[in-house]
C-alpha cells in the first residue's frame, strides 16, 4: 500500500541536504541550514541516504537508478540529459540546448524547473564563460564542483 506520509532524509555538508521520497520517488531535494528530523520507512530511503553520504564525502555516486519527478515534458528531456553528466565533468547550456534543440535560455529554466539537484546534478551545467546560475545559490554551485574536482 503506498504510503500517504513522504520520507525525508538529511545528509550533514556545509549545508544540511535534504531529500523527500514518496513511494520510492524523490519528489523534492534541497538545501537548508536548519536541521531536519529524518522519517526513513523503506530500504529504498536508507540506501538513498547512504549513498548521498558518500557523495558528500567527495566520492563518485552515479544516482541515474534513482526515480524521480519532473515537473514537464521538455524540462524532463533536458534533465534526463544532465543526469548522464558523468561526476567532476561539466557541460555548458548552450551543448545541451544544441542537443535538443533550443536555446540555452530555454535549458536554463528547464535547469531552474529541477526539483531534485544533486540527484539530478543541474551544477554540472555551466556557462560557456563561466560558472552560470543555480538554483540553490552560486556559492553552493561552486562548493559542488569543487566537492568533484571541478575549478572554475
């Protein structure tokens, strides 16, 4: 029976990051400074949760397997794009809005649409001459890459 109430999981950086799960799909990620009460009811959560520990710790995590919404068609397209970045590699907005066809404004909402970043790494997409924007703040953008090698 699916469960009504959504997991949470909470995983400690610089900030805390924060993921909820509903029926073994990651609606919603993000950061906060507060602390967050975890709700963990299913192993699907608990592995979710250690594998954002090792991510955090620096290590390659491939979350691919990992379902998740997206909030439209297109915004889907271009994610599931960005989910075959591969950890401490980057690719510009304008590639990617050449691959499906549009511009890289167009990529940068569908970017903006990401309800689940790190799960679906939209800091791996940068701008041509430099870091672009995020979601969750340029600071947090850079300290990701940093986390996987990448100096911008």
């Amino acid at each position: 029976m699916p469960t009504q109430i959504p997991e949470r999981v909470c995983v400690e950086w610089h900030l805390n990051f924060v993921a909820e799960i509903r029926n073994g799909v990651v609606e919603r990620s993000y950061f906060t400074e507060r602390d967050v009460e975890e709700t963990i009811f299913s192993e699907f959560s608990e592995e979710l949760v250690k594998r954002l520990r090792r991510y955090f710790k620096g290590r390659e995590v491939d979350f691919r397997d990992v379902p998740v919404t997206y909030p439209t068609d297109f915004s889907g397209r271009v994610l599931e794009i960005v989910r075959g970045i591969s950890f401490g590699k980057v690719r510009s907005y304008f590639d990617i809005a050449n691959e499906v066809k549009t511009s890289p404004r167009a990529v940068g909402v569908a970017m903006k649409m990401n309800r689940v970043p790190v799960i679906v790494p939209c800091h791996r997409v940068v701008a041509r001459n430099g870091i672009g924007g995020y979601s969750c703040g340029v600071g947090v953008k850079r300290m990701l890459l940093e986390l996987e090698g990448v100096k911008m």
